[in-house]
C-alpha cells in the first residue's frame, strides 16, 4: 500500500505546484490553493514528485 504524504507546514500549495505538474498519474492536484492526493493507490512509485519539491514537502513510500 502506498503513503503518500504532504507537510503542508513545508508545502507552498498554488504558490508551487510542481508536484502537479509532474505527477504522471494526476495523483497531487491542485484545489484552491492546496495539494490534495487524489487515487493514490494508481501511484507507481516514480517519485518524481519528491524529486521536483523544492521543500521536501512531499514523501512516498510502501
Ligand atoms: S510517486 Fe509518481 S505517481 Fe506517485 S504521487 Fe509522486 S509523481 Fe505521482
Ligand atoms: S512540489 Fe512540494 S512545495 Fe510544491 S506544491 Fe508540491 S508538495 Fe508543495
């Protein structure tokens, strides 16, 4: 099972939105000014969303 995980503490929200932008399976999605995780049992585990966050907001793991 996937734990997909965001520190809105660390996160930027509209501000950023890398993440969404990345995401291959449109998982981290913008709402207002705030990522929430949508489907995240389609996740592959890419990563690319923790690679793109310049905060280290988002973590992904199994
Ligand atoms: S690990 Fe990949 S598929 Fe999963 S939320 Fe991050 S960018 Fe999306
Ligand atoms: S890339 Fe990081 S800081 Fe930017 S919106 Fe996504 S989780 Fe927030």
């Amino acid at each position: 099972m996937v734990k997909i995980t965001i520190d809105y503490d660390k996160c930027e929200g509209a501000d950023c939105a890398e993440c969404t932008d990345v995401c291959p399976m449109e998982i981290l999605v913008l709402e207002g000014d705030k990522i929430v995780i949508k489907n995240k049992e389609d996740c592959s585990l890419c990563e690319v969303c923790m690679d793109v966050c310049p905060n280290e907001a988002v973590n992904v793991e199994e």
